[in-house]
C-alpha cells in the first residue's frame, strides 16, 4: 500500500515539469523570436541606467543599432563599473540592486574577476537552470524518485566576505546556497557551514564524514573535485563502492571540463547500473546549456534564461571590432567565442569560452575551449577540443586513467625541431608509455588537419613527449598556488612553456 502513496513533492514537479517541457519546447521551435523579446526586455529595463543612459538605449529599436552602438566588452573594460557597484553604487549597468559578486578564478594563474550577481540573474537564470536540469531529467526519466533522497553540490570552498556595507563576494555556487529556497535547502546536504567553509582540505574531509550515513540521490560539481570528494568518502568507510554507500545514488551533474576523461573513474567508484550522468554549462556570467538528449552529450541552449547571445567566429576574436552572429545566423561545427548581454548588466561581453553548435532547431552545442587558451607554437592551431578528444582516445585503448593533464610547447631550439610536451597524472597508468603517447599523437593528426600537416615527415614537429607526473602533482600544485577547489582548474593548452616549467620546479623536475 505504501508503493501506492506518491511523494508530494514527486506531484508537484510532475505539474511544474509539463509546463516547463512546454515553455521549453517554445523556444525550440521559435529561437529567434524568444532571443529577440530578450535582447529588448533587457534594453526597456536598463535604459535609465548609467551604461543604458550612455548609449541611449531608449532609442534602440533594431538588434544591428544595438550591434553597432554597443562595443565587445571584456572584463577589463567593466571592472571600472565593477569596482563602483562593489563599493555600494547602483543603477550603474543593472537597475536593481547589485550586492552579489561571483569570484570567478578566469585562469588558474590570472587574477579574479567579480561578476555581478543580480537577483533577476539568480532567479530567472542560475535557479531556473537547476531547475530545468531535474525537468528535463524526469521527462528522460519519468520513473525517477529523485527528491525521495538528499541532494550533495560540491562547490566552492570560499565563505561569503563582506566587502562593503551591503557588498558580498564568493564563489558562485556559495552564492546560489547562501540564497537557496527553504524547499531546496530542506534536501541539501551537508550543512551550510560545512558546505560553505573556506578551508578546502577540511570541507572535503568533514563532507565525507557526515554525508556518508546519509542518503544521496543527486550529486553535482566539477569532476576533479568530485573525485576528490568520493576517494575520501571510500577511505572513511567499509565501503567497497559509492554504491555501497549511497545505494539510490542515481544522477551526477557535472560541468566545468570534458567530463570523457573522468567517466571511467567514476564508473569504477560508483559502480551501479542505474547511474546517470548529465553535463551543464553553468558559468559565473549565467546559466547557458543542459544536456536534454541521452543519446548525446551535446546541450540544448537555455534561450529564455534573461540572456541575449551572440557569436562571434574564432577566426575572428582578434579584430578591433568583430561581426557578431545571431542564434539563427550560426554555422554547425564552427567554432565561435560567446557573446552574452545579460540580466546583471553585462552588455555585449565576451565571457572567453568558445563553443561549436551540433544542431539547429533545436541548437545544441558543445564548449570546445577557451578563446586564450590554445597551442599555435608551430601552426598546429591545437584547441581544448582536440586535446581532449585525443586523450580520451589513447586512454580508452590502453585501459587508462587520468587525474589532470597539461600541455605546452617546447621550441625549436639548437637545431631541434618543436613538439608539445604533455604533463600527464595518472590514476592508472598505461602498461606502455610509448604506445600511449603514438595512439595520442595519431588521434591527433586525425581530428586536426594542421597538426597533420606539421606533423608530417616531422616536418616542423616531432613526437609529442609524454610525461608521466608523480602522485598529487596537479594538487599540489594548485595547493601551493592557493587554488583548491571549486572552480579553478588546471590550465589544459598555454602558447608558452610558463605553466609546464612551474610544475615542473614545483616537482624538482626541471
């Protein structure tokens, strides 16, 4: 009788959830239209703003005024206005209140940016996502009995610090916690202080401790600090598998990095048949894909979250002043770096991730990379993309797993011919390095026709080296470096050698 009795909560998501498909299903068929009502809510809202005042937003009527009257923004051409509405300013770019400043790691070696966070971005974008995600989870998995249990977010380890009067900086999923609905927080686990605490080591420590007797159903945050997290929770318990531990744990929400190189780990940890896995692409700036299609991981593009997109092609990015390409104006399997114009008063700004679309109507998309972040030391023009392809290929063929991995140049020097030098740590390491390092290199060539062509005859490049790196090489790393946890991450691609040399010295490799 009791199998009988529905979960109210299951009742009322199952209500929320066919409106939801519904409204989802509208910007599916008429992306256009649902884009362009975006881009002039946002204008109506802001033009009596400072930044809406200076460009005249009122007198904007067609997306090509805005276009031409509104430059690309980076970071650095808001942090003027940022450092104002950190002080306790308002009505700057955004005409509610700002006190929310999502610190965002950009690079691992470069210095944090602070996004705004407004309560308009909170609601109708970074929550709706969440949201969205568990909506279009159980219309994939109608028999799911996810808010039977608990739900563990490994986020950022940094406290909320009071910046001002009314000024708060943090990572961002510290943010979304500390502002959680009562119903969510009621199937959150750990507790606040635990999940909020600043000292990275001993959060992931005191999260294995007490969630270990709890039952989790859902489980999100970036891969390599997830793994972190269920190592730990193994060594504290008599546990052979997290299923052991977590017998109803059935869906992982992950985001950050390609998540192929980390599968098999997981599998191996987890170790239940009714696992799931689905990638989001949820940034600092907004909430921007959700993998809606078992079949693929590609991710649908959120198009009613208060975000106006615009594409600009990577061939492109370096120009003075960029043509910038619409929803419905895209190429598939072009690379392009996005553009966002947002409901925290981000206007035409390039957040640096690009993307390529593998399908229209719906648009579907995949993050292929950063628009700083490549290898084009000898031509070979190497994005993240193909990096992580390649090594999720060598991997599966020589029964292999990896930690953290990262590439730089090495230079055409004493008559030597260039190469990439890979520093790659190893969970379990391949049986035979040299065939490890071929199969890398001819996946490569494959998926990269300018790698082949320099790679040719060893015309302008040799063999990739492959270097195996010791135990905790890449945490330490980031450990030395202040940067546990959360969001940041090991570089994957640097045009120079500045990161590879510093791990090495870190390792006394050099």
């Amino acid at each position: 009788m009791a199998n009988k009795i529905k979960h109210p909560f299951n009742s009322i998501f199952s209500w929320y959830i066919k409106k939801r498909i519904h409204q989802i299903d509208l910007f599916r068929k008429y992306p256009t239209e649902v884009q362009h009502e975006t881009l002039f809510k946002l204008l109506g809202k802001a033009q009596q703003t400072e930044f809406g005042l200076k460009y005249d937003f009122s007198s904007i009527n067609t997306i090509d005024q805005y276009r031409n009257r509104v430059p690309i923004n980076t970071y650095s051409d808001f942090e003027p206005y940022i450092k104002r509405l950190k002080k306790g300013e308002q009505n700057i770019l955004w005409p509610t209140e700002i006190k929310w400043f999502a610190k965002s790691s950009g690079t691992t070696t470069g210095k944090s940016k602070f996004i705004p966070v407004s309560r308009e971005s909170l609601e109708e974008c970074h929550y709706k996502g969440g949201k969205d995600l568990l909506a279009l989870y159980y219309n994939n998995h109608p028999k799911t009995k996810l808010f039977k249990g608990k739900h563990l977010i490994l986020g950022g380890s940094s406290q909320l610090n009071y910046f001002s009067k009314d000024s708060y900086i943090g990572d961002l999923s510290a943010i979304i916690v500390e502002n959680l609905p009562w119903w969510c927080e009621w199937r959150r686990t750990p507790k606040k202080q635990i999940t909020l605490q600043s000292n990275w080591e001993k959060k992931i420590d005191e999260m294995a401790k007490t969630t270990i007797n709890e039952d989790v159903y859902i489980l999100a945050g970036v891969p390599s600090w997830t793994l972190v997290l269920l190592n730990k929770i193994l060594e504290n318990s008599r546990g052979k598998t997290i299923k052991d531990i977590w017998p109803n744990l059935e869906l992982y929400m992950h985001g950050g990095v390609d998540f192929n190189p980390y599968k098999k780990q997981f599998n191996n940890l987890i170790h239940s048949p009714n696992m799931n896995y689905v990638q989001t692409y949820n940034a600092s700036e907004g909430f921007f894909g959700i993998q809606d299609e078992i079949s693929s991981d590609s991710m649908l593009m959120m198009l009613d979250y208060g975000m106006f997109f615009e594409f600009i092609p990577i061939e492109s990015i370096n120009e003075s002043h960029p043509k910038t390409y619409l929803i419905e104006e895209i190429e598939l399997n072009k690379h392009y770096a996005l553009v966002i114009s947002s409901n925290a008063g981000l206007w035409r700004y390039s957040i640096g991730d690009t993307i390529k679309f593998t399908s229209k109507f719906p648009f579907r998309f995949s993050v292929t990379g950063r628009v700083k972040s490549f290898i084009n030391a000898f031509g070979e023009e190497l994005i993240i993309e193909n990096a992580e392809k390649a090594i999720a290929h060598a991997s599966s063929l020589t029964d292999t797993e990896i930690v953290d991995y990262t590439v730089g140049p090495v230079y055409m020097e004493n008559g030597k011919k260039g190469t990439h030098q890979w520093l790659i740590e190893f969970k379990k390491p391949p049986s035979n390095l040299d065939y490890f390092t071929t199969i890398l290199d001819s996946e490569l060539k494959k998926i990269n026709s300018d790698y082949q062509a320099k790679r040719k005859d060893d015309l302008n490049m040799t063999l990739p080296i492959v270097q195996s790196m010791p135990e905790n090489t890449f945490y330490d790393w980031l450990k030395n470096n202040g940067k546990l946890g959360g969001q940041h991450k090991i570089p994957r691609l640097s045009n120079n050698r500045n990161l590879i040399e510093n791990i090495l010295q870190n390792n006394d490799l050099n």
